[in-house]
C-alpha cells in the first residue's frame, strides 16, 4: 500500500528563480537560503520517494478569471513550463505517475471534495521556483494540486485543511507500494501591493512555524483574513502548507525548520517526517 | 468599473508575440481591447497603485512590467511614493533589522 513517508513547506517566489537563473545562489544574501534547499533536497532523496504532491497555487499563468477552480489536481502524463512574461524558464518537461493521480483524483472525489481535474496545465513559480532545488536530477515523478488564493471567494483555510486530510486519505488507499512525500508552497510573509509593499512579518512567521508544528489545527481555524492581516495579503498561500501538513499523519514530526528574512519575503522551509511502521 | 477586460489584455502577453508587438507600441495594444477611458490612462501613466485600487491582480501587472522592462521593485516603488534607491534602502534597512529573527536549518 501507498505510504506518506515526509511532508515539507516551503517559499515560492519569482526571486529564487532570478537568483537560480543569474546564477547567485553562491551569492552573500543568497547563499543561506539556497543552502537551507540543498540541504532539504539532501534529506527528502535519502527518504527515497517515489512520487511528489506539490499543492501550490497559480498566479494568473495557467488560470483566468472566467473559471478559476478552487482545487485542482492535475491527472496528466507530464507538465509543460509557463511563460510568465520572461520565457518560459529552461527545465525539462516535468514527468508525472498519472495512475496514482487519477486515483487520488477519484477517491478525494468520493471523499467529498468537488476537485477540478486537469488534463493539462503550465507549472508556474508556484511549482518552478522551489522543485528544482528539491530535486536538481527531475528524478521523482510529481503531481500538482493547485488551490484558489486569487480570486474571491477564496476556500476557508478550514476547508484547505479537510483537502488535506482528504488528500491524505487518498494516498493510504493506493494498492500497490508507493512512497509518498506531500509539498506545500507558497509564503511565508510578504506583501506585494499599497503601501505596505515589500513589508516583512517575521514574529508571525515564526509563530506560523511554532503553530505548524505544535498546534496546526489552529491555524485551520484562523480566516484567510487573519493571515492576509497578520503576514501581508499575498501570504496567504500558507494554506497550501495547512493542507500539506494536514494530509500527514497525527505523528510527523518536525525534523527541519528554516527562516529566513530576505529582501520582499520571508523565506521558509520545513520538512517534517512520518515514522515509518 | 470591472475590471475583466483588463484583466483580459494583461493576461494576453503570457504570449511572448503579444509582448513584443504590446512593446513596440503600447496605446494601440491597450486600444485593441474594450477599455475605459480611466483604466486606459492609468497604464499610459503606469499607475500601478491605481490599477491595484481598480482592482487589477499584482501577479498581471507584473506581465505588463516584464513587457514594458519594469521590475517588481520599480512597481513596488511606485506603489510606495519612493524612488527605487530609497525603496532598495528601505528594504535593506528592513533585513538587518530582521535579521535575528533567522532560524539556521538544524
């Protein structure tokens, strides 16, 4: 049977890609950062997973105002790279397990969710930015869930915590032996419009951290206007880290923790393991 | 105002052909769409806190400022009142003062 062997959170930006693509990760203010994720790619390979969910959300690259899905799973064999006004960045296609997507598609259906299912789509900064760094080789084959922090109504963190555990559920019921390791993206801190622009959070992001780890039912009951008013309107993609953490068993631990305050963001990682029986 | 024809436009120039025919002359780009005349000015102007205030997501008028060669931070200036080298000071200010919050990877 399928297992959830580690979970991780991290930050997704258009300023890791700059820094990876101008080649500034040995860089002074970059380097701690890009360390931190090499360090995190070291420690998710040793797990040997066979397979990724990334739950991240798209920035008006793949989705549009005249449908935008509240979550959705992509079923498709591999992934092209958005172009997000600069090219698109120069990676190989992205390969996915579309047997065990289409089975997470269905069972999270019957367990209760109205996902979008997607044939296709283009991967943007979302997904791009941190999965690079995660797996430098594209050895491990991914899966992407997006979930709507763009256009109102946005999903209550509470419901992106039960996909999550929705998600979760899935997994487990895959028959055949699979290891699986549950991305979240997005955040933590930062504020990209009004005047307010560039602003940093980091007590909250700390205490974000702290909660994640030692109370992340709590945060599920925070709104998305708490965390919009607590770490900047546009971190409020910290759900994406509810609904990786959530979709863990009850006994992850909280093996890695990073945070770092940068320029327009505060960059985080955390990667938590599930003991394995 | 809504702001779905803008929206529209903006999100046109995912397509490398449409920025380089929007660069080369912007007015007769944003004038192949179902603009108002508000809007319309506001990105003759490059109002980026207006167009904010309008309504207009952050993450299309960053693909307006790939095609026009206007960083996030120029946007982000803007949007503050502040020339880029103060915002830049501003920023760096805001990192030291920061900078005991870091949490080393363990």
């Amino acid at each position: 049977m399928a297992k959830i062997i580690a979970g991780i959170g991290c930050s997704h930006a258009p300023s890791i890609a700059h820094a990876y693509d101008h080649r500034l990760v040995e860089e002074p203010p970059w380097k701690p950062l890009f360390t931190a994720f090499k360090q995190t790619s070291q420690w998710l390979l040793r797990q040997k997973p066979d397979v990724l969910i990334v739950l991240y959300n798209d920035h008006v690259d793949q989705y549009f105002f005249d449908a935008w899905p509240t979550f959705t799973i992509g079923v498709a064999a591999e992934y092209q790279i958005a172009d997000e006004g600069w090219g698109p960045r120069t990676f190989p296609i992205v390969p996915s397990h579309q047997k065990f997507a289409q089975h997470l598609a269905i069972q999270i259906v019957e367990n209760g969710f109205d996902l979008t299912v997607s044939q296709r789509m283009v991967l943007d900064h979302g997904f791009l930015s941190p999965m690079p760094l995660l797996d430098p080789e594209w050895a491990v084959p991914i899966i992407p869930m997006t979930i709507n922090v763009v256009q109102p109504p946005l999903p209550t963190p509470k419901r992106c915590w039960e996909l999550g555990e929705a998600l979760g559920k899935a997994i487990l019921g895959f028959p055949e032996d699979l290891r699986a390791v549950v991305i979240g993206t997005g955040g933590l801190s930062h504020q990209l419009t009004g005047p307010n622009f560039g602003t940093v959070y980091p007590e909250w992001d700390r205490k974000f951290l702290q909660l994640l780890e030692e109370a992340p039912r709590e945060l599920a009951s925070y709104r998305m206007e708490d965390f919009a008013r607590l770490g900047g309107d546009h971190s409020i993609e910290i759900v994406q880290w509810l609904a990786m953490r959530a979709a863990l068993l009850s006994a992850a631990k909280m093996e890695l923790r990073f945070y770092y305050p940068y320029g327009l963001m505060g960059y985080g990682i955390a990667g938590f393991r599930v003991p394995e029986v | 105002m809504s702001t779905y024809e803008i929206s529209r436009m903006l999100y046109s120039l995912r397509d490398p052909m449409n920025r380089e025919t929007c660069r080369t002359n912007p007015e007769v780009y944003y004038r192949h769409f179902d603009l108002d005349e508000t809007e319309l000015q506001f990105l003759l102007d490059r109002s980026w806190q207006n167009l904010v205030d309008a309504g207009v997501s952050i993450y299309l008028l960053t693909k307006l400022g790939a095609t026009l060669n206007v960083d996030l931070l120029e946007i982000g200036a803007s949007m503050r009142g502040m020339s880029r080298e103060e915002f830049l000071l501003l920023v760096k200010e805001q990192g030291e003062r920061n900078q005991k919050y870091t949490i080393p990877l363990a």
